[in-house]
C-alpha cells in the first residue's frame, strides 16, 4: 500500500496490514495466543478484530489470551473487547473470549486448593505434632499434625514427606492416605481437598523449622487425642479415630501405586484402596521340608502389604496373621474361591513385628480355581 492511499477500517480502526494474531489451536475447537512481540493498543485491538473475523468464519469458538507482564498495555484494550479475566500465574495474565452466541463451554479457573496433613507415628506410639506462629491456631496451645499446600506439580506423598521435612527436620517414608475431605469456600471462596497422609519417620531428633512452628515434640498419641482442640474439631477427632483403628490393624487406607497416563505416558501415583477384609482360610500348607498339615490363618487384607496370584510358591514358615492385597475380584469371596493347596511365606523385607505398622510383612499365595 502507497503512503497515499488511506488505510483501511476494521470496526472503526484503522488497521495499516491486516495480519491474525500469533496462535495455536487447542483441542477443543478454540484458539491460544501468546503474544510475545510489543504492540501498542491500537495496532492490537485492529489485529484482534481482524482476527475475530477469521476465527469467525472458520468456526472456532474460545480464545484463550495469554498476556506476559510485558504486554500489560494490552489487559485494558482486551477487556473493553470482551475479554474477561479467567486466571493470573507470576508471569502472566489469561483472559478469555467466547466467539459462538450459543452458551459458553470455557471451563472455569481452578476450583480447588489441595492440602496434606503427615500423621507420622513413631516405635513407641508417639505422634509427631507442632505448634505453629502463624494461622487459626496460633498462641493457643494446642498441638497439631503437620500440614502444608501441596505445589504445583507435586505428588500428594511428596508434599506430605517434604512438608514434615521443613517443619520439623523428620525424615520419613510414605505409607499410605489415611482418609481425605472436602471444604468449600476455604481459601479465596476456592474449595479446599485436605489429604491425611500416614509416614513412617526414618530419624527422630527434631529440628524444627523458626520460621512458621512455634515449637514441635514427639507426644504420647493418647495425649494428643485428649486434647480439648480434637473433641471440638470434627476433622482432629476424625483423625485421631481413624489413627487408633489404624494402629489397632483394623483399618486400611489408600495405597500408592505408580501408574503411566493415557495421552502422554507420564508416570504418576495412583491412590487405590483394598478394603478391610477379615478371613479364615483353610488349606493344605506345605512347609519348607515338603510336608503337609491343614490349619486355619486369619487373612487381614490391606492396602499396600502383599500379592494374591495364582501359582505355588514355597513357604519359610507358618504364620498366624497374613495382610494381603489384590485387584478386581480377587478377593471377592475368597473364602469361597480358595482351593487347596494355599502357600505362604515370609516376605524377604521383614520389619519388626511388633512395629506399629509393620508394612511389608508375609505374602500369601492362593491357587484360585479357574
């Protein structure tokens, strides 16, 4: 175009080259502009219509508007031709523009902040617990479980062994999630996911951390749960219940395990739970000499402990007690479907038997009838 002729109107603007905003599509029939080069107001609000005009005719429905902080001369211009808020990170705002009349399908920002609680017991049936500087409960007194926001990006586990970390100097090991709830309208009128999570300490001298935790101790689990603090807070006494069930071997909670996604394989860890099961099993037990005897074992299913697949194995040893895990209907009416002979063993990583929690103890190994 000639430096005499005029330059054409878009919607009223005057719009020098006609060129769609940088772009990607999404996978919803939508569109992502990131706008990495400097544009003043005028030149942007032209190429934005122009654009429009494009995305119009071939049908394209949201536009998500990435601003970095460096276009922030672009956030009113945006808004006053329909853009509207949907999100802030540190490094950039998200606004977003729905092109069809029919009703937006735009999902909603996040709605959920997620939180662990490390319920971490020790050989003598203590409980780790703080005192902290900061919050609701803040110069009261009372003692509490360590919690913390899990980070983007983070494994449930991980925040809960890394919130123990920094608070206290414990280094643990995860078991398994004990129980989860959910709170509306927590933080930011955004709902709240509370995960309690039971660790294992692997060293025991606190250290804790000046910062947030006023002060932090090791505490008689009975003394913890007498506190005046749990019998009026629903979610403490529901805690502490389900820790007593938990160290009395009469309850399971969810397990870790490592899965890959469907579209882009990554590795993540899957929560599975195996529900409490309390079975007597008969059935031909060889032992480690060939022989054979018949005796009746008390078959506690949990989450995380053992196997059950069909085979022989070779046992070590008889046992009283045997903690077992399986998928799917595996379980289901195993005391009906368990057929002779039934082997068991000793898991090679055997921990002390009189540990709270004694993890990774026996396998069993049931030959299930087809």
């Amino acid at each position: 175009m000639s430096d005499d002729q005029e330059a054409p109107l878009i919607n009223g603007v005057e719009h020098k080259i006609c060129e769609v905003l940088p772009f990607v599509d999404d996978d919803y029939g939508g569109v992502i502009v990131e706008m990495k080069t400097p544009m003043d107001a005028k030149s942007f609000v032209a190429a934005l219509r122009y654009s429009f005009q494009q995305w119009r005719s071939q049908g394209k429905k949201g536009v998500w508007l990435n601003l970095p902080l460096s276009h922030v001369n672009l956030v009113e211009p945006a808004v006053k031709e329909g853009f509207r808020y949907h999100h802030a990170e540190p490094t950039y705002l998200m606004l977003v523009y729905w092109i069809p009349e029919a009703e937006s399908t735009i999902p909603l920002n996040a709605s959920h902040r997620v939180r662990v609680g490390a319920v971490v017991l020790n050989h003598n049936k203590e409980i780790l617990v703080v005192q902290e500087k900061y919050g609701t409960l803040r110069g009261s007194g009372n003692w509490k479980i360590p919690t913390g926001v899990v980070d983007e990006g983070e494994e449930i586990f991980a925040a809960a062994i890394r919130e123990v970390k920094e608070e206290t100097g414990i280094d643990t090991e995860f078991l398994e999630i004990l129980a989860f709830c959910q709170t509306h309208e927590s933080f930011f009128a955004k709902s709240d996911l509370f995960f309690v999570c039971l660790l294992r300490p692997t060293s025991f001298d606190i250290q804790k951390q000046d910062l947030e935790i006023e002060a932090a101790q090791w505490m008689r689990f009975e003394d913890s749960a007498s506190q005046p603090i749990t019998h009026k807070n629903e979610l403490f006494k529901a805690i502490h219940c389900i820790c007593s069930m938990k160290m009395e071997k009469s309850y399971s909670g969810f397990s870790t395990q490592h899965i890959t996604t469907f579209f882009d394989d990554k590795l993540v860890a899957s929560y599975c739970l195996v529900a409490l099961l309390i079975l007597t099993l008969a059935g031909s037990v060889k032992n480690s000499h060939g022989g054979g005897r018949r005796e009746n074992f008390r078959a506690a299913a949990r989450g995380r402990n053992c196997e059950v697949w069909r085979g022989k194995q070779m046992m070590e040893r008889p046992c009283e007690e045997l903690y077992v895990v399986g998928e799917g209907d595996t379980l289901h009416s195993i005391s009906e479907k368990c057929g002779d002979p039934f082997i068991v063993e000793r898991n090679p990583h055997i921990h002390d038997p009189d540990d709270v929690f004694p993890g990774l103890l026996i396998k069993l190994h049931i030959n299930l009838p087809e």
